[in-house]
C-alpha cells in the first residue's frame, strides 16, 4: 500500500442529527472526524478490536504500546507567509516548522524512535548537531538512534518540517479567505482528537503518552497567539511580525494541544473561591464580538464562575492554574476540551449555548486530568462530561433540571436506540456518536450513581479516582476494578452492569401488568421484550414500579434478573395507575403498563386508536371507542407524567402531539368505573 493510499480520506457521511437544544449542549464532534485512516495497523491503534465478552467477569483489557515515552515537545511554527497568503496561492510547503523532542524509552536497546507523521516533509533530524539517519514510510516517521536506548535512558533531537495541510485538522484563513468566507479576520487553528495532531506535528499521537509541551509561532504584528497554558512571551520580528510563545505545566496528549491565531480580544475574567483562591480565565475572541449584537461574548461567559462552582462541588478542585476560551470559525462542531484552552464555536457567543461550556469544563477533570487510554474507552470522556451538563442543573434548578438535561439525552439515544452500537470500542464511524458516546454514555454515568448503595458514597469515590489517575490515562476495566474496590454493594454487580450497558447494546424494554389475583393482593409481572444481535435478553436491574390511587401512592422495588419477572405485591387500595421507575433510575422504555382488578377490564374491544402506529409528533392522535362511552384522556410518559389530554364524546376523541419528544407513551381513557391503558409511540417525520 502506499502513501497516497494511507493518507486521511473522506468526510464522515452519517451524521446523526440533533434536536435544536440539544446540539446546543454537545460538541458535536462527529462533525468534524472528516478524515479517517485507511492503514489497518493505524486503525487498530485507535480501535483495539476485542472479541465479544461472554463473561461479565472478562472485561476487555486492551494492551497499550508504552515502547515510547515522549516527555516533552518544543514547537516551533512560521505562520507569517501562510496568514498573508490566500490559499489558492499557497506552495506545498504551507509552513515551516520546527520540534525539539526528549524521549524517553521504555524498553532496552531500543535503536528506533518512531513517530507519526501524516502529510508532513520532513527535512531532517538533529541531535546535538548530528544529522541523524530517518526514514518516512506507512505514516511513521523513523529515526535511528546514535545508539540503542536502554530503558529510562533520554534521548533529545530536533525535527525540521513543513506543513503540507492547510483544511481539516490545520485551517488557515488569510485576510483573501476572509472575504470569501465570511470570517471577521485572517486565522489558523487546529484540531487533533482522536489522531489529526500527526498531520501538523511529529508526534507519539497515543492518548497515553502525556508530555509537557511548549509552543513558539510567528504570526503578523496585529495576531494574537493563543495555546495551552499561558503566555510566556512576544518578540516583535521587524516591523510586521512577531514570535508569540506559551508554555503549559502539565503533561498532555497530542490530541489536547491546541494552536490558534487571529486578531482577538483579550477578555480576562476568573474564578475565585471562597478561600480567595483563583483560576484565572483567559478569552479570546473577535473585537466585534464583545457585546456585539449577535455574538456578545460578555453574555456568554457571565456565568462562568457558576460553571467552576457547581463542577467543584462534585469533583473536587479544578486541577489546573489557568482556564480560557479560544473562538475560532467557520467550524462543523461547537467545542473541544483543549487542556487549560477549551476551542469554542463563534455560534456558542450567541447566549444559548450554556450546556457546551460546561461540557468543556467538565473534561478538565473527565479527559484532561485522567484521560481515556484508548479510543475504545471515550465513552469515559464524553459520557462524564455530559453528565457533568446534568448536574450542572441540578446544582443550578434542583432535581428537576438534572431530569430535564437526562430526559433531552435520552430522546436523542432512542433515535438510535436498539439498532445502535455497543457504547464501549465503538467502530470509527460511530466514535463520536450523539446519541451513544454522549447521551447513552452520560445516562450510564447517571445509572452508576444510582446504582451505588450511597450516592455520597459514589460522588467521593469518583474524586478518589480522579485522584488514583491524575495526569495518567485509563481503560474502562481499571474504572470498573476501582468502582468494585470501593463500592463494594452496588444494586446490581459492577461485572453485571459493564457487561450489559458497555459491552452490549441496546436498552429495556418493559411491558408491566399489575393484576388482582384476590381482594388486596396483586400479581406484579415485569416483562421484558427489547431484542437485537448484541442486545441482552434480559438486562439485570433494581426496578422501581409505583402503584397509585388518587394522591395514595407505594412503591416496590423489584429486583429483575429473567425476562419475565413476577412477584405479589399486597396493597391496601385499588390502584388506578402504575408508574414505571418513577424516579428515573434506568435507561429504558415502557412498552405498556395495565392496571386491573380484572383481566376482561384490559379488552381493548371498546376503545382503540384509528390510524397508523408509530404516529410522526405534530399529527393528532385519535381514538374511537363505544358511542356511549364518555372519559377523559391521558397521554403519560415513562415518568408517569401526564403530558397531553383529550376526551371522549361520541365515541371519537383526539390528542394533539405539538411539542411532545420521540419515545413512548401510554394512552389512558378513563371515566372513574373503567381504565385501560394503550401503548402509543411517536417519532419525528
């Protein structure tokens, strides 16, 4: 295969699509994966394939290349010629650059150092002013050592580059580019997630390997250079030009280096504790975006000290000295956690983009500080950061803004659903999946909370390990061991609940009748009927079910373990309705619920529903049923909401579904001598 072929290809075709608020709350950054590598060897690194776990006990153990560890890279750019020139006129060279990297190896004799390098020309190697042998093949660059490296012996040598890339994972914008695309000044900025860094940088692109990292970029007089950490330095060059530094005390991956340039705005704000402690927050955006009309960057940072505050409080201390946002555009995403220097999109200075700002803070501690091992286990990262968007709002609007941001990723996880992915080792395409890598994985997040015995418990054992892995990396099987050692007696096994949220995919889904067997006592039946290829048949859960009469309700908690579970259940009132995990607990649907003292009551033979099922939201739902039959009608979510109602006259009654989610629904008609309860399911059109 050649270099030609191995290169980045195509733009990701399926993107799945986001309700308008909840694209506010994302990164959405499947919309920017628009390269993908076609070398095998390249793709297994990022994927590690594992074969199908059949025992809960066996949670994969992906092995990591720790051959090489890269302790710090010193970047050199010259941006000055690519800023002034429009891109239809640029040369193959687009910048010239420069790395020094200390290395350090892991094994002994170790007489190679190899990088990856996509796209990039390079010039040569130097090691204490001797050119060192190199060769640039299957997107590696590889450089022969003066002389083999035994184990914990360094190695320091500087790599002389061109930048060949100037779209994708590098985008540079002259002031000519400007005018055709709408952008308020000239521009560069990058992006690396999951493995683009390679594209600009020679590298150990591997979330594993942390370095320290320095960055040093010639820009014209009037930019500002923006990167991780801090600003150490700028140097006028002349009259037009200037060398702009920054430097980070933190190791990082590649994925989490972040380079930019334009004519900002400098917008200091922080944080500041109760003890007088500070995290400084440095902006950076367009001058006409300030308190501009459209985008006014004032607005939206007002609340960013809340955003520390309320993640805190949950996570502990904000584990690094500095803090800022950088806006770059045109961009296809809203964000990207990089390390001390969150990437936002222009569109996020418009005011309604509150749940991605806190998202990116959040990473600081689920990514950053402790970071996925491999990209098998980025449901670590993005699932805990949303939701950490949840607890934000619980710690801002109570119990009910943490149900409400839960019940927006659970609408966008069914449009996928049973036909998706497992969310562990997701294949390429689906790495950054909406509705599995962010809310599926932000609900298990929410289940492991719930399925702690102590939620004080869980919260202070999360702390403990971000505390175990600070500055490292970790799989899910090492989380896992941690959960297990520390929360030792959850509802369901640690090994159970891996298994079926993680390894496997899909979701419950439950049909549960309450049926009287004799005066005061029921016979309680759980079914379960989701089905797929990696779907479980039956998921284990704690299950809640209410039953209620009026303002009576009781609860019973129902520990399911078969596909068809039943228990008896001793109440002291008829209940009129029955309430599925009414707290929310579990990631599931609700296929129906009847409630009956006698099985002739739940006949449907007097009441049905006319016209096709699943009904596209916007439609009415009617309903038919005796001409004699006068009721009212319920449309009740899986909470047990009401959330549309309707009656009966005449023997047709009708619903408007305007403003209601995609999922499933019962329909109650009831006229206070009989009830039955119809499933009803609705999507978008």
């Amino acid at each position: 295969m050649t270099n030609t072929t191995r290169r980045l290809l195509v733009l990701l075709s399926v993107v799945l699509m986001f309700s308008g608020s909840l694209l506010r709350a994302q990164e959405d950054k499947k919309n920017f994966l628009d390269w993908m590598v076609t070398d095998q060897g390249i793709i297994e690194q990022m994927r590690p394939m594992h074969p199908e776990a059949t025992m809960v006990d066996a949670f994969p153990r992906l092995p990591i290349d720790t051959t090489l560890d890269v302790t710090r890279y010193e970047i050199v750019w010259d941006m000055y010629s690519a800023l002034l020139t429009d891109r239809e006129k640029r040369p193959a060279r687009k910048a010239e650059a420069s790395v020094r990297i200390t290395a350090r190896s892991r094994v002994d004799a170790m007489a190679e150092v190899v990088l990856n390098s996509v796209s990039l020309i390079i010039d040569s190697v130097v090691s204490q002013g001797v050119k060192l042998p190199f060769t640039t093949a299957s997107n590696r660059l590889t450089i022969t050592a003066p002389k083999p490296l035994d184990r914990g012996q360094e190695i320091t040598f500087t790599v002389y580059y061109a930048i060949t890339q100037d779209q994708s994972w590098l985008s540079i914008y002259s002031r000519g580019d400007v005018e055709q695309n709408g952008i308020p000044t000239g521009s560069f900025f990058t992006f690396a997630q999951p493995e683009g860094a390679r594209t600009w940088l020679p590298c150990n692109d591997v979330p594993t390997d942390k370095a320290l990292m320095t960055v040093r970029v010639r820009v014209p007089k009037d930019f500002t250079v923006v990167s991780n950490g801090l600003p150490t330095d700028s140097v006028p060059d002349g009259d037009t030009a200037s060398w702009q530094s920054w430097a980070h005390d933190q190791p990082m991956p590649t994925y989490l280096l972040t380079i930019n340039a334009a004519v900002y705005k400098y917008y200091p704000q922080e944080y500041r504790r109760k003890d007088n402690t500070v995290v400084p927050i440095l902006n950076y955006h367009y001058d006409v975006d300030h308190q501009g009309a459209q985008f006014n960057a004032v607005g939206a940072l007002a609340n960013s000290s809340k955003w520390f505050e309320a993640l805190e409080s949950r996570l502990g201390r904000y584990p690094f000295a500095s803090y800022g946002h950088v806006t770059v555009t045109p961009i296809q995403f809203g964000g990207m956690e990089h390390q001390t220097m969150s990437t936002i999109n222009r569109i996020w200075l418009n005011g309604n983009y509150e749940n991605g700002y806190v998202h990116e803070v959040a990473h600081h501690w689920i990514g950053d500080l402790v970071t996925c091992a491999t990209w098998a286990d980025i449901w670590l990262n993005e699932g805990g950061a949303s939701f950490c968007e949840a607890l934000y709002y619980e710690y801002v609007d109570g119990q009910a803004g943490y149900l409400n941001r839960l019940d927006r990723f659970r609408s966008s996880y069914l449009r996928v659903g049973l036909t998706g992915t497992p969310v562990y080792n997701p294949p390429p395409a689906a790495l950054f999946s909406s509705a599995l890598t962010y809310a599926k994985a932000g609900w298990i997040y929410h289940m492991i909370r719930r399925n702690a015995s102590s939620e004080d418990d869980f919260f202070a054992t999360w702390r403990e390990y971000f505390d175990r892995y600070r500055l490292g990396s970790a799989q899910t099987w090492e989380f896992l061991e941690f959960l297990k050692q520390k929360l030792p007696n959850p509802k369901v096994p640690w090994d159970v609940f891996f298994d079926q949220w993680l390894v496997k995919s899909g979701h419950p889904v439950l049909n549960v009748n309450l049926v009287s067997s004799q005066p005061g006592t029921y016979n309680l039946t759980i079914r379960q009927t989701q089905s797929g290829a990696t779907v479980p048949n039956a998921f284990v859960m704690s299950l809640r079910v209410r039953a209620k009469k009026g303002a009576e309700e009781i609860d019973r908690v129902v520990q399911v373990a078969k596909p068809t579970e039943t228990v008896t259940w001793d109440l002291p009132f008829t209940p009129d309705t029955v309430i599925v995990d009414p707290n929310r607990d579990i990631l599931c649907e609700v296929e129906s619920t009847i409630t009956s003292v006698d099985d002739s009551e739940t006949s449907s033979s007097w009441l049905k529903i006319v016209g096709r099922q699943p009904l596209a939201i916007g439609n009415e739902l009617v309903v038919a049923s005796d001409a004699a039959w006068r009721g009212q009608l319920r449309l009740v979510d899986v909470a047990g909401r009401t959330v549309a109602g309707g009656s009966i006259d005449g023997g047709i009654g009708v619903i408007a579904t305007d403003g209601l989610s995609v999922g499933r629904y019962l329909l109650v008609a009831d006229d206070g001598n009989r009830r039955l309860s119809l499933p009803v399911a609705l999507f978008n059109p």
